[in-house]
C-alpha cells in the first residue's frame, strides 16, 4: 500500500488521488478517496497526509486534479491555495510547482504525467538515500557493526510513499541485520513518533523503543545512542535545516553527547532561494493540540499554548545531509563533545 497515490480513471469515474489517514493510526489502517482539491487540502491541515515528500507528492496530484476537474480559471485559484496549506515543508510548493509548469505547457495529460514523476522520483530518492545512508554510517562509525539509531517524528514510509528517508535508513539497516535498536521519541503534541513512526518499526519486526521527547538528552548523554538520525522539511542554502519541533534540542543534545547527527532528505528539500534558517516560516498549529490530549483539557480553562510544529537546527549542529544524489558534509563532528553525564 502507498501512503498517497493516484487512482486512474475507470468508465465514468474520473482519476481520483487515494490517501492512506495517518489520523487513525495505529489503531486503524484505512484510506480516504479524495475527489476535490478542497478536501485533499484539508487532508493536508488535519495531517491525514503529512511528512515532506509525502506533501510533495500530493501538492503534484493536487495540480493533476484540479486540472482534470476544473476549468483552468478556477483550477489555478484552488492550486494557490493548495500551494500555501502548509507553510514549512517547501516540497508541498515544489510538487505543485513541478505539476503547474507542465499544465501549463501542455494541459491537464501533461499535468497528471508530470505528477506521477514526482511520485516515481519519490519512492527512487528514498531507495538512493537509504543506500547512501547506511554506506555513510560504515565510514563514519565503522567499529560498530549493529548500531543503535535515535529519531523523531515519524520519517518513514508514511512521510513518503513507499520508503522513508531517514526512517528508511533505519529500515535498511534493519534489514541488513545492522540495527540494534530504534530510539523513537514520542514528538509531541501530535505523536507522530508514537503513533506512526512505532506502527513502522513494529511492522518492520525491527527492535525499538518508544521515550518521551524530554528523555532524548539525558539517553545520548547515557550512551543510548550512537548516531541521531532525522528527517527535514526545508533545508536552507547555508544548511539551517527545518524539521520537526524537537530536532534542534535533539542535535544539542547529540552534539554535547559526541554523537554524530545526520539529516536525510531528497534534494527537493532544498531551498536554494532561502538564505538561511531565520528566512524560513513556522508553521504554529494553534493553542488546542498542546492544552488537551485525545480530547481531554490538560490545562485551566483559557490557557493558551505556543504550538510551533517546527524548528531550525543551525547548520554547525549537523554533521551530514544525506540527499538521494550526494552526502553534503557539514563537519559538526568538529562541535567539541563534552564531557558525558555521570552514569
Ligand atoms: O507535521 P508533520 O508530521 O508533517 O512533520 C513531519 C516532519 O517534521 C518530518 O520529519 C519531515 O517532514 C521529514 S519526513 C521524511
């Protein structure tokens, strides 16, 4: 099953985008068939689809449906809406962007072929990362054959479509038997570790363990793991890299434990035309998903949270960014390590 996909055109029914709702995992596995940009549009915001390739891929259907249903007028409004659902991920513009360009060449046939591209070139950059990946993690730590691997939020194929990016470095290495463990911080408020990125390791039979995101420091600092391994949802020209709130105190931390941090990541991750970290917008999903949990208010009445979905890890923090055509090497192996908490 593919996390996002497109159903071709049978008889009467037209082509139709099909989503697997990461909302109900990991109690239920079950896809929504998405007919109109304004639902797959609030797919996005509701994080029934989510992870950056996996936005990118559905920004590109996106522009395919709206092609196939709508007049171009009308198509082109809802594809600008459709661009901007999610402000951080800068695949979601990229992959409307890749599907624009060609509607506007050659219509909605050259819009839907230009799309299914994008989702081909997916599921090849995720195969080609998690060779570089493991390749990387033999030359970086190479006295040790089964490594224990730390990450958050939930990278895998779920973010993808068929293959992880830093998850499917994990997953490679699980099935080259070379995985020890799989640290999976729970990545509050929406658990997308918890939820998502243990329903994968479960299913891959792989050895993990779920901690709570403010256990991450105090388990590097403990030896518990010998490299942190992330995904990005924008990386900018000088390498500040965006991904999940979390990820910077995570790359903190392993720089204090002495442990490599690495970024996985296709190249249309990369924004060229974004300078540096400070450039790149946060989304902030609201009071709502940090003042209550499955429903149930945790806080007084009235209080107000501060929800960034994202932060940006400094460059100098990263050791290397993997992309499915090169390793960019950042040297943050250089970032002194201190001295490791007392066991
Ligand atoms: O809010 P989400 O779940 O879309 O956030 C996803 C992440 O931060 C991922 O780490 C990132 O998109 C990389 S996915 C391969």
């Amino acid at each position: 099953m593919r996390t996002i996909d497109w159903v071709p055109a049978e008889g009467q029914s037209p082509g139709h985008i099909r989503l697997v709702d990461q909302k109900l995992l990991p109690g239920t596995l079950s896809e929504v068939d998405v007919h109109s940009v304004e639902q797959l549009i609030d797919a996005i915001q509701d994080l029934s689809v989510r992870g950056a390739p996996a936005l990118g891929v559905a920004g590109a259907l996106g522009v395919a449906l709206a092609a196939q249903n709508l007049s171009a007028d009308s198509a082109r409004e809802v594809i600008a809406k459709l661009r901007a659902a999610r402000p951080t991920a800068v695949n979601l513009a990229w992959g409307v962007d890749a599907a624009l360009a060609a509607f506007d060449e050659g219509g909605p046939e050259a819009a839907l072929v230009a799309a299914l591209k994008v989702r081909d070139d997916d599921i090849a950059a995720c195969e080609a990362m998690a060779e570089r990946g493991t390749e990387l993690l033999s030359r970086l730590l190479p006295d040790r054959p089964r490594l224990n691997v730390m990450t958050i939020c939930n990278t895998g194929a779920l973010a993808a479509i068929e293959h992880g990016t830093a998850l499917g470095v994990v997953e490679k290495l699980h099935h080259d038997g070379r995985l020890a463990l799989a640290v999976a911080c729970e990545t509050r408020p929406l658990l997308q570790g918890a939820r998502l990125t243990a329903w994968e390791l479960k299913r891959m039979g792989a050895d993990y363990r779920v901690i709570v995101d403010s256990a991450a420091a105090s388990v590097l600092a403990r030896g518990g793991a010998d490299v942190v391994m992330v995904g990005a949802d924008r990386i900018a020209a000088n390498g500040d890299t965006a991904n999940k709130i979390g990820t910077f105190a995570l790359a903190l931390a392993a720089a204090h434990a002495g442990v490599p941090f690495l970024v996985v990541a296709p190249e249309s991750t990369i924004d060229p035309d974004t300078a540096d970290g400070g450039a790149i917008e946060i989304e902030d999903r609201g009071s709502e998903e940090v003042c209550s949990f499955a429903g149930v208010r945790t806080t007084p009445e009235g209080t107000a949270a501060l929800n960034p979905a994202f932060d940006v890890t400094p460059a100098g923090l990263i050791t290397a960014i993997v992309t499915d055509t090169r390793v960019i090497d950042l040297g943050a192996s250089q970032v002194p390590a201190h001295p490791t908490e007392a066991a």
